[in-house]
C-alpha cells in the first residue's frame, strides 16, 4: 500500500492506494452510514454488512438536489447528528454526491470514499470538490471540502465493464498531459497492457496519477491558479457531456482533442504532438471525433460556470506535459472546427 497526503485548510486527507476494501472497518467509526448506488450495493454489499446503508439510483441524471433531498431525509431517519460519519462508496457520482451531503448536512459531518471505479480512483473521488448537477449543467451546485480518507482498491476494478475502463483511462491521459510527458511516453507503451487490465501497469498509473493530482490540490485547493489546468479536456468536455449523454470519459477525450487542437491553432504546440494525443486516446478505445450538434455544444459551453463574461478560462498545451491556463473569447471559440 502507498500513502498520499493532501493538506489544506488545517485538514488532512489520507489517500491509501493499494488498500483492501475490506479494511474500510479500521478508518470509520461503527455508527458510520454508507452511501453508495445500487450496482455498487449488489456486487459488494456483503462487505459492509451490519452498517445502515443509503442506496441511490445509478447514472448522471440522478446526481441532483432531489437525490440529496432524499438522502438528508435517510439521514434524520437513522438520527444522524454531528458527530456521524458517511462513508461514500462507488463511482465519482457516488462520491460527489455523499461528499456533497456530509459537507452540507447539519452544516458539515466527517467523510470519506471507497471509490470503485479507475475514473474515481485516479480523479473524481481526489481533491474535496463535491457537487451536483442542476437541470442537467455539471456540478453547478457544490463544496469544497476533503475527506478524511480515501481507500482506493485496485482490485475492485476487475468487475468493471471495459466501457468504465475506458472512462479512467481519459483522465489517467490528461493527467499524463498536464504534468508528465514521461507518463505519457509510458501510457503509449503500455496500452496494450492498460487494456488488458494489467495489473504492474495500472497500479503505476493509479499512483502517479493520484500523486499529480493531490500534488495540485495541496498547491491550490480552491482552483484560483494552478489547480485550473485539471479541467484539460473538460470545458468542451462537459458541454459534450450535456448534450450527447456520452460517458464522462468519452466526453473528456473529445474535449482533450478539441483542446489539443486549439493549442495548435495558436501555435503553441506542434502537430506532432497532436496526432500522438489523438493516436493514444484511439489505442485506448477512446472517440477522437465529435458527431452531434456543434451549436447545441457551443450553447451548453457558454453556461460553463468557468466563463466570465465574454471569455471562459481555457486549458491549452505548450506540449505533452505542459499545461497553462488561457482567458479565450467566446466568439474564437465559435469559430473552432471540431
């Protein structure tokens, strides 16, 4: 097992990597509620036999303010006060969303995540943001707050379809993108390996991917500098999300194109580097090619909660690894193919 640590705002956040699910027992105290969804609760429900347990419906459109309504309810109903303590377990939705109720119920009560899927393992359970969706718009309501730990169990992710597989490998990709071009060089040697679920290869990935990211997060918690550059691929990313109901992955890939190909545009980052992107996301069973309505795109990204004003908070690549923020006007990226 490797341990990771984020420290922000006098609380520290444990990341344990390598860690049986099964130990969850030794981090929670034994009055803790579960929350986690129904797939999740059927696979692997026996391990936390004997905890209450809060079970919510799958899939993005029930990540909203009506699902947390319900859970605040369970909640009063098991007479959780403010000493309780919840413990989310399964994908990043589950994640968001008992981060989002530990964080707001009776003004805020201790969490943390037993992530299940390679997306949360490597990104979405990583860094204290906790949200939900509103009338279909992408965390628009949320918190910042960390968890008191993360477990993170690789072996739980044999029992994913490879479909969810592909969805971690996005944003192992970006993060290979953003901070590391050796990551990169190693993810293209081993994508074959990745897909086949190897295990040397993956714990690798999971690992330095949680240490880019919680390396970020300690350096700015509240995503007012560096911290922006973990939205590569997602402005686009989520627009696409919206509006063509895809697979956050696959989102965050078409998104990770576009953004290459803008950085291009603007000469910051040669063509090469660009097909390399756009040959490692296909090797990876990832799309590289948006088909949709390119207006319904463009109006869903311009309700990002990162635009101000006529502009939106862009991430771009001066190369593979070197990520940098960019104010970008609204009707340059109107003119954008993709």
């Amino acid at each position: 097992m490797t341990t990771f640590k984020i420290n922000t705002s006098g609380a520290e956040c444990k990341i344990l990597v390598g860690e049986s699910i099964e130990n969850f027992t030794s981090l929670v105290p034994e009055h803790a509620i579960v929350i986690t969804d129904e797939n999740v609760n059927r696979i692997y429900g026996k391990v936390w036999k004997g905890f209450k347990t809060i079970i919510t419906t799958p899939g993005e459109k029930h990540k909203t303010l009506a699902t947390l309504e319900d859970i605040y309810r369970q909640l009063l109903d098991f007479g959780v006060d403010r000493s309780g303590f919840i413990l989310g377990i399964g994908g990043g939705i589950v994640c968001d969303i008992a981060g989002f109720a530990a964080s707001t119920y009776m003004r805020g009560i201790r969490f943390g995540f037993v992530p299940t899927t390679l997306l949360a393992q490597v990104d979405a359970s990583i860094g204290g943001k906790n949200g939900v969706n509103f009338h279909g718009f992408k965390n628009m309501a949320g918190t910042f707050s960390q968890p008191n730990f993360i477990l993170s169990d690789p072996e739980v992710l044999k029992t994913l379809p490879a479909e969810e597989l592909s969805n971690g490998f996005a944003e192992i990709v970006k993060h290979a993108l953003i901070a590391d071009a050796e990551m990169f060089d190693f993810i293209e040697e081993n994508a074959e390996n990745m897909l086949q679920l190897n295990p040397e290869v993956i714990n690798h990935l999971i690992k330095r991917s949680v240490e880019i990211k919680s390396g970020i997060v300690n350096r700015d918690e509240k995503e007012k500098g560096e911290r922006r550059i973990l939205n590569f691929g997602h402005t686009f990313g989520h627009a696409i999300e919206k509006v063509s109901g895809i697979s956050h992955g696959k989102a965050v890939a078409l998104g990770s194109v576009i953004a290459g190909k803008l950085s291009v545009q603007r000469n910051y980052m040669n063509e090469k580097d660009l097909n390399r992107i756009i040959k490692l996301l296909e090797c990876l069973e990832l799309p590289i090619k948006f088909q949709g309505n390119k207006n319904e795109v463009l109006d869903a990204l311009f309700k990002d909660k990162k635009r101000e004003q006529d502009a939106i908070f862009f991430v771009l690549l001066q190369g593979i690894g070197r990520a940098f923020v960019e104010k970008i006007m609204v009707e340059e990226l109107k003119q954008l193919n993709f």
